[in-house]
C-alpha cells in the first residue's frame, strides 16, 4: 500500500505540476492579447469609450458565468478541478500529518490537516477494495455518511463535452449544539475523469467573486463557503481503488458565540466529521461487500445502518428543532436553561417510518426539552462512557417508562421526575459496529423491579435502540455521542424511533503539568465530593494531562395529548435539570486534576488516602502470605501505586459490613477492564454479584479462614462483569488489609486479586 501511494503521488505532483504550468501560460496569452489591443488604442479612447460603454451597459464582474452559460460554468469548474488536485496531492496548502490516528495495516489512510490557511481543511488518502465507480457513488450520496448532513439537493445537471457533469447543489447542514445557527451551502459539483482514468468529484461554493448563479435564500441558516474540495478516485491494478479526499470549508466563524468558535476553526473536528468519516463509509461498504462482516440477528448490514442513520438524523433534528419540519417554541416558566419546543405535525416530522399510533387519536404531537452546557476539564469520551455504563446514575426510569408508552395505545400517566427513580438494572446487546469499532449499534434491556403495589405497573422490562460513538480517548477532535430511542419487543425494520440523548464535543485542550493518565479516576475510591482545598501543587515531570473544554447538548423527546401538554412540559423541564444535574456531578467527579481548580478531584499520586491503602494492601499481602506483591525496589509510596495501578492481574478491595454484602471501594486499572466499570461507579458493584454460584459457595467456605489465617486462594472459575460479560481466572488470591497498627477493625477490608483473567 505504501508503495502504491508513493508512486501516486509522485505521478499526481508531475500532473499537478504540469496543469499549473498550463494554467500560467494560458493566463501569459491572455495578459499579451490585452496589452496588444490597448497598444492598438490610445488610452484616452479606451478609458472614455469603456467608462461610456459600462454607463449604458453594465455587466457583472464574470459576464460569461451566469446561470444561461454553461461555458461560464466550465470555466469555474476547471478551476476548481485545478485548484482541487493542487491541494490535494501538492503544497497548495500547508498540512501537517494528524496525531492520534491509528497506525498499522489496519488504518484508514494517511490523514492531515491544515496549519495557517483560509478556513479549516482535512485531507486523507487510503485503499478500498471497491471499483472507483462504486467509490464516486458511494460519495456522491454525502447523507449516507456525513452524519450532520440535513438534505442535498440538485437542481440543475450539464453535461460536459468531456462527458463529465456539472450539478448545482444547495445542502443544509445541522448544527451540533443548540446554540448556534446551522450552515448551508450552495455549490457547484464537477464529475469528470483524468486521461488516466482516475475519477473526479470536486466541488466548490459560488459566491460573487466565483460568478455562477445566486443560490436560494436562507432565513434559519447562516451561508458557509466551501473551497475547492473533493474526491480522486484512481483505480489500482488487479482492482480496488486509492482514494484521495479533500474537505475545505470557511463556517463564518465570526457569526457564532466566542466560547464555541474553537468549534469552527478546528480542522481536527472537520477531519474527523467528515474526511474521516468518508473513508471509514466507504471501508465498511467494502468489507460488507466482500462478506468479511457478518451480523447476528438476522438483521442485513444496510438495515443495521439504517437504524444508525435514523437515529442520528433524529437526534440532530430534535438539537435544531426548524420551523419548517413543524417545531415551533414554548413559553419558559421564567428561567432559560432548558429550552422547550413542540411539533404538532409529527407525521411530516418522522414521514413515512411514522407510526400513527404514538399520536393520541384524540390530537397530541412531540415535546421537545434541550439545553446545552460547558465542562470543564472532562474527556468527551470518557463521560459518555460512563453515561453508557450506568444509566442509574442519571436516568429516572419512570420516565423512561413514560417514554416506552408512546409506543402502545394507552399511554401511562404523566409521572414526576424524581431524583432516585425506580431501581434497574440494564442489559446491553450489541447489534453491530463499525470496522474500527469507533462507533457501535445495541439493544439495551433495562430490567426493572417493584418494591410497592404502586410500582408494579411501572416494573416492567423495556428495551432501547442506542448508537454509542467517539468513546476512544486517542481520537483526536472526536464527537462523543450517546443516542437511545425506546423500541418494543417485536423491533421491526421500520420500528419508530423517538431519538433522545447527549452530544459532547470538545472545543480545545490546553497541555497542564500534571499526574499520569490514570490519576484522573484513581483516587474516586475514596470520595466523590469536591471542593475547595483538594488540589496540590503538583511535582516535577508530571505531564499528559489537559485542561479540556468541551460543550454538551442535551436533548430529550416526548409524545403528548394535547389535554397533558402542560403538564408534559413541566416534567420534561423537570427531569432535563435533573439529568444535568447529575451529569455535572459526573463530570466534576471524572475530571482530571489540573492546577488552579477549585473544582477536581485530589490528584494523584501523592493522595494521602491512596497512597495509604496502597501501602496497607502491599504490606498485609506480605504479613499474610510472606511474599511480596510488587518489586522490592518499589519503597516510595508514589512507585507503588504506580506498581498497583498497572499491575496485570485484577486487584481489588472491598468493605466489609455488617448484614450487607461486601462493596468495591477500589481497583486498579486491570480490574476496572475486569469489571468494565470506572472508579465512580466501583462502589455501586458488589463482590457477590460478580462472582458465580460457585464462586460464592468457595468464598464462604474460606471466609472464616481468611478472617483467622489472614488469607486464602479460591480455584479457578468464572465471574461477570458489571455489563454482563463472563470473565475467566485462573485464581483468586484474597487477603485482610490491615492497618499500620495491624488493625483491621477500623479498616474491614478484604483485597481481591484475579490471576490471569480473560474475558470468556
């Protein structure tokens, strides 16, 4: 592959080179013919007859690129054919190779962005095993994979004389958050092919100085400029295709809140937004196409998309709420941190996968509660991987009943939002994910129980279509998304989706000295409250660490009678400020230490309480046992929490308490992989809820000895993890943790610690 690209590229410079070099002696020619007829003029002549002429006749800057010349067109086209291939494959602009991509044979491409040039631009290069046709119409329909696409439309085909296309396209965009305007853009698109063969779809946005025909007006979007960008398709020898791909846009960053501007300027949010996100369409078309893919359920590869795209397109319509798809603003009840907005006319709003049985037959429509917020020093990947894991931290489920009913005839009740909720528990079921795993289809069960006769209505299972994307820490400039939508048990094709969810996109990170990457959630074992006076200076060489800024949007959707309305809206406000509410105490418990914040967690290492259960874990392992957990040479208290941290087998601790089962205060990394959970959520884990039937009969059997002896080993079996996945180990090695003192009645804590596990 790497030779492939080297030898294309070097062909495509000498092509570049030599369509410049045209270029500039076209423009010589034409500079020599004006000079020779001014000197065939007197200047005096000229200057009065033209100034007379443009008096009577005055002509716009590009007189032949009007929307009746399709020559004038061909003329913008070429250039941006030019323009295009210079940037693509030559210097035309100054890019810098993208960090945090994947290497090895599994990559995408090659991926760069811009540095110091006019708008934010992205380019990528990689193989496909799909023939450059393929690839051109895989492209060409940009909604399939540019998520925040709204609608493209064509309203004008030329051919060319070359048999190549010129289209006129108008296409709106979404906006990703709910405090910005979205974006459209008016373009013209050129498809045609290279005396090599190779396929060519640039495009570029007609302004005023481009000439071409004035585009449709707008009045809920404000007009982005796109550059010369596009697709060059080459086709390889023995099949497939090297694809080289260019996206160059100016999004009016002025036009926009200060605080989000970064959002529009970063190149790295392009490049993954939509470069990015072409290549990876395309791969996956290919692999289904060749039968490396294969889903379960039955469901074919296109349907599971589907699903994805609706989703999506579903939760960007609810963050934008247009006019024209029927939403129109609700009166606020005096504060504005939520915003309400209502649709009336559901049935053009979901079109034909609406189903007419989620509107009361007696009149009703959708609800719609949002806001948007900004965090401090939390990774986008990492919040929505803990709102994934444990939807009992912030999800009240009896509104997720209430959600559930608006796929039945009767619909419950309005209920209230209530900080705690009914208990469940969730189940999740993949369906499918992308190649690179960056992005992931499930089912999830929510399980629920009832502990009053009130509750029995309520305590029922129900199931939920999600789409789960961007939780990979090293994506650089990648949106986290969390996107659910209540189905039923039959889950059919066109099932109706109601999408509710959370957005988080990072704005900018700026680099702070700081502890490891894994102090950001390693002293949560001991509390989740912050405050004033829990930070430190930190020491010399600590690094890694940054100061993150990223933005939230929050949007949930509800069906509604028009007799409930009312009523609906207040618990939509409600139940939206109590979400945030809980994910910002999420989020101020996940945040990385960083200097000057009043707000995160201690840092670690150098926190007294861990670095204290370190050394008690490590020195009753030694009194017990007579043999060392870590390396001798580990004396300071700072290396062995480093040790422990990333130790490779699972160690854990758990508190003992009377008439209760014992709780997991603390684990390492390996065991936060065991147990698929995070530090914040470790305390809502317990120790016989992992282990089997057989674990639980051999952890009684030695309970006694370990309170007398010290410690023991139970054999080899099987636990699960918090998410349900069977973990194998071949033993676990358990002991009392006792104090300096050798007093373990103040501490009752047992360390755990599973030798050579594997998920099953």
């Amino acid at each position: 592959m790497n030779k492939l690209l080297m030898e294309e590229n070097d062909r495509l410079q000498k092509q570049v080179s030599h369509l410049v070099y045209e270029n500039g002696y076209m423009k010589q020619q034409l500079q020599i013919a004006s000079v020779t007829t001014t000197d065939n003029n007197s200047c005096e002549s000229v200057v009065v007859s033209g100034q007379h002429q443009q008096q009577q006749n005055p002509t716009p800057r590009h007189p032949q690129r009007d929307a009746n010349n399709p020559a004038g067109l061909l003329t913008i086209a070429e250039e941006t054919l030019a323009e295009f291939l210079s940037k693509a494959t030559g210097t035309a602009v100054d890019w810098v190779q993208m960090i945090g991509m994947k290497p090895g044979p599994d990559s995408i491409g090659i991926v760069a962005v811009s540095r110091n040039c006019s708008g934010v631009a992205a380019r990528a290069c990689g193989l496909v095993s799909l023939e450059p046709t393929k690839v051109a119409e895989i492209l060409k329909d940009r909604p399939s994979w540019y998520r925040d696409c709204r609608c493209i439309d064509v309203l004008s085909i030329i051919p060319t004389a070359n048999g190549g296309t010129i289209e006129l396209i108008y296409m709106q965009t979404y906006a990703p958050t709910t405090l910005a305007a979205a974006r459209d853009f008016w373009t013209l698109r050129y498809t045609t092919s290279l005396e090599d063969g190779s396929l060519v779809i640039c495009e570029r946005s007609l302004t005023s100085s481009t000439g071409g025909p004035t585009g449709p007006p707008t009045t809920s979007f404000v007009r982005a400029e796109m550059l010369p960008s596009g697709f060059l398709i080459r086709p390889c020898d023995g099949g497939g295709s090297i694809i080289h791909i260019v996206d160059h846009v100016d999004l009016d960053v002025w036009s926009v809140p200060e605080v989000l501007r970064p959002l529009y300027e970063s190149s790295k949010i392009l490049a993954q937004k939509m470069t990015i996100a072409a290549l990876r369409h395309i791969r996956q078309i290919a692999q289904e196409t060749n039968g490396e893919i294969q889903y379960g359920g039955g469901r074919q590869p296109a349907v599971l998309r589907t699903f994805s795209q609706r989703l999506c397109r579903g939760f960007n319509d609810a963050v934008n709420g247009f006019v024209d798809d029927g939403w129109s603003l609700m009166g606020s009840d005096g504060v504005e941190d939520v915003t309400i907005m209502i649709n009336s006319s559901p049935g053009k709003f979901f079109g034909s996968q609406y189903n007419t049985s989620m509107v009361p037959s007696f009149g009703g429509g959708v609800l719609c509660a949002k806001a948007s917020m900004l965090l401090q020093s939390v990774p986008p990947a990492l919040l929505v991987r803990f709102l994934r894991e444990h939807r009992s931290e912030w999800a009240d489920y009896g509104i997720d009943t209430y959600s559930a009913s608006c796929l039945k005839p009767n619909p419950y009740t309005v209920p209230c939002a209530r900080p705690s909720g009914f208990p469940s528990s969730q189940v999740i079921l993949p369906l499918a994910h992308t190649v690179e795993h960056e992005e992931f289809l499930e089912v999830v069960r929510l399980e629920g129980q009832a502990f009053t006769p009130e509750d029995v209505a309520l305590a029922r299972d129900m199931y939920l279509l999600q789409l789960c994307s961007g939780i990979d820490e090293n994506e650089v400039g990648a949106c986290a998304q969390l996107v659910f939508a209540p189905i039923d048990e039959s889950f059919a094709d066109n099932a109706p989706l109601l999408p509710s969810g959370f957005r988080v996109i990072p704005l900018d990170s700026k680099p702070v000295m700081d502890g490891p990457g894994a102090a950001r959630t390693l002293d949560l074992a001991s509390t989740l409250e912050v405050g004033p006076g829990s930070n430190r200076s930190t020491g010399d060489g600590e690094t890694n660490i940054y100061n993150l800024r990223s933005v939230l949007t929050i949007a949930f959707q509800f069906t509604f009678e028009n007799h409930l309305r009312d009523d609906v809206a207040s618990m939509a406000r409600q139940y939206v400020r109590s979400v945030v509410g809980s994910v910002q105490r999420v989020a101020m418990a996940i945040a990385p230490s960083h200097i000057s914040s009043g707000l995160g967690p201690k840092s670690l290492p150098g926190s007294p309480e861990a670095l204290t259960l370190v050394c008690w874990i490590c020195r009753s392992y030694r009194i017990h046992t007579g043999g060392e957990l870590l390396r001798a040479d580990s004396q300071s208290g700072d290396a062995l929490l480093k040790q422990l941290w990333n130790h490779s087998d699972a160690i854990m601790c758990c508190s003992l308490k009377t008439n209760a089962s014992p709780v997991f205060t603390f684990a390492n990394q390996a065991g936060l992989d065991m147990l698929e959970t995070t530090l914040v959520a470790l305390q809502d884990i317990m120790l016989d809820k992992i282990l089997d039937e057989a674990g639980r009969k051999s952890l009684c059997s030695e309970f006694s000895k370990i309170m007398q002896q010290g410690f023991a080993h139970l054999p080899a079996g099987i636990c699960v993890s918090s998410m349900g996945r069977p973990v194998s180990y071949e033993q676990v090695i358990v002991w009392k943790v006792v104090d300096d003192d050798n007093d373990d009645a103040a501490n009752h804590c047992l360390a755990l610690m599973f030798v050579n596990w594997s998920f099953v």
